[in-house]
C-alpha cells in the first residue's frame, strides 16, 4: 500500500523577507528604486519578476538622465 500523502509534493514554502540591507546611496531617484525592492518580500517568487523590472527601469532612467546636457540657463542677455 502506498500512503498518497506521502507521495504528494510538498507545498511551497510562505513568502519571507530576506533582511537584506538597503544601504542609501545619496541618489534619492537611486534611494527610491532600491527601497521598492522591498515590495517583493511578501510576494511568492513567481511575483518577484514585475518587481524586479520596475526597479530596473527607474534604476536605467536615473543612469539616462545622468547622461543628458544640462538644461540651458535663462535668457540672460540684456543689451
């Protein structure tokens, strides 16, 4: 005889936050990515993905608007 329980897969474990430090950068846009990060904790790892793309995006426009020219200062050129 087989007992069906025990041929049954286990459940998957209940979401749990990791601890992991957030360490602030200075960067508030930067800041503010990496403390979403901590919205995947309570979610089953299947959820973690939209998450994760998220904060990808916001980290890469951070690093974009690094990169663009400054915005040209007012029209100061009084004769």
């Amino acid at each position: 005889m087989t007992d069906e329980a025990a041929d049954a897969p286990p459940e998957p474990a209940a979401p749990a936050p990791l601890g992991v430090v957030r360490t602030p950068t200075g960067h508030p846009g930067v800041d503010a990515c990496l403390e979403r990060l901590a919205d995947a904790d309570p979610l089953p790892a299947d959820g973690h993905a939209a998450v994760y793309e998220d904060v990808h995006r916001g980290l890469r426009e951070a690093l974009t608007a690094l990169d663009a020219p400054p915005a040209p200062g007012p029209y100061d050129n009084r004769s």
